[in-house]
C-alpha cells in the first residue's frame, strides 16, 4: 500500500497551516512586485497617450 505524506492526514496541522500561511504570502508578495513593475512599464510605454 503506497503511503501518503501529507501534512494534515499525519496529524501536523500547524505544519500545515504555517505552510500554507507561507505559500499565501510568497504569492502576495509576487504580485505586489508584479504590480510595480507592470506600473512602471506602463508609465514608460504609453507615455505618448498623455500627449
């Protein structure tokens, strides 16, 4: 019978939950950057739309 190792089924939910905690911030915190740099990027190329 082939075992399953995940977290919650082998009863270390605050493994778990700190690991998802994390994923939820790295993803925040990737878009956040991505926001910037999409800002700035529009800013430099559709300069000629404020004209």
């Amino acid at each position: 019978m082939k075992q399953r190792w995940i977290m919650d089924d082998a009863g270390q939910t605050g493994s778990a939950a700190a690991m998802a905690v994390m994923i939820l911030v790295t993803a925040a915190l990737a878009k956040i950057i991505h926001l910037i740099i999409a800002s700035f990027i529009n800013k430099r190329t559709q300069a000629w739309r404020q004209k």
